[in-house]
C-alpha cells in the first residue's frame, strides 16, 4: 500500500551575514511586540482601579471612544493589512522577505491594534464603564495576539507555492 508524502517546506539556505540580520530582526520584532503587548495590560489594570474607585460613570463619554476605537480599527486595519502586503510582495512572488521588510510590514499592523485598544480602554478609563470598551479592547488584543511574530516569511519562500500544503501564511 502506497503511502501519501507531505513535500517538505523549502527553506532559503542564509549565509552567516544573513542569518544574523534575520535574528536581529526577530530580536527587534519580539522586542517590540512584547513592548506593545504590555501596553494594554498596563491600561487594564489602571481601567480596573480607576473602575473601583469611580463614584458615578459617563456611559455617553465611554460612547464616544468606543466609536473612536470602532473607526480606528475599521479603517486602520486593512490599511495596515494593504501595507503589510505590500511590504511582504517578495513573499507572494515565492521568495523570502528582507529582515526590513519583515519589520516594515509587522510594526505598523501592531501599532493599529493596539493602539485602537488603547483608544477603548481610555474611554473605560475615563468613563468609569468597562462593559463596551472592554469588549473592543479585548477584540483588538485578540487579533494582536494572532499576529505574533514568527520569521516564517523569511525563512521559507513558499508564499507563492500553488499546493495548499505547502503554503505558509507569512508571519
């Protein structure tokens, strides 16, 4: 009985120079996400306490920043995401993206992110009413989350590999 082969995941073989361009870009990548990640902790916790210590909320403010939060999102995402592309095309050609590149195309998609949560969990903070605001911020962290960085897009050129099972999303 035949057995089916998986084709193995091609991978671009680094000289010493690029290999460590590529690490220093993975570096500076987690260094930021982390750094951008912490944000949105921090806010929470401050949304926590200054909900505890709040006499009376502002459910028109908190409105406010949640459609503030909304639009930022809803415009700023697939903004990023058509940057990201964009930043990423050696990628669709088949091809590994430069370690600037990478970074061009990951920073700006985090910053949207969190910075929208950022905006939702102001208007808790402010307000004193995390139920809505809360909501959206932990939206936005989740997509965050989905977006870590992984250096596949320039490690392995399989971007514009036509078999479904070889095909990597770039990340």
């Amino acid at each position: 009985m035949a057995t089916a082969s998986v084709p193995a995941v091609p991978t671009t073989k680094l000289d010493t120079d690029q290999r460590e361009a590529v690490n220093m870009a993975m570096l500076t990548a987690w260094g930021v996400y982390l750094g951008l990640g912490g944000l949105p902790a921090l806010a929470s916790v401050i949304g926590i306490w200054t909900s505890l210590l709040a006499e009376t909320s502002s459910p028109e403010v908190n409105m406010w920043f949640m459609l503030a939060s909304c639009a930022w999102l809803t415009f700023g995402v697939p903004a990023a995401l058509l940057f990201r592309r964009s930043a990423f095309s050696e990628f669709y050609k088949g091809k590994p993206v430069s370690p600037a590149n990478f970074l061009k195309g990951s920073i700006p998609l985090w910053v949207v992110l969190v910075t929208g949560g950022l905006i939702a969990q102001l208007g808790w903070i402010v307000s004193g009413t995390p139920v809505v605001s809360g909501f959206i911020a932990a939206c936005a962290l989740i997509v965050f989350l989905v977006f870590y960085p992984t250096g596949v897009a320039m490690l392995h050129p399989v971007g514009g590999h036509d078999d479904a099972a070889v095909y990597e999303e770039p990340a």
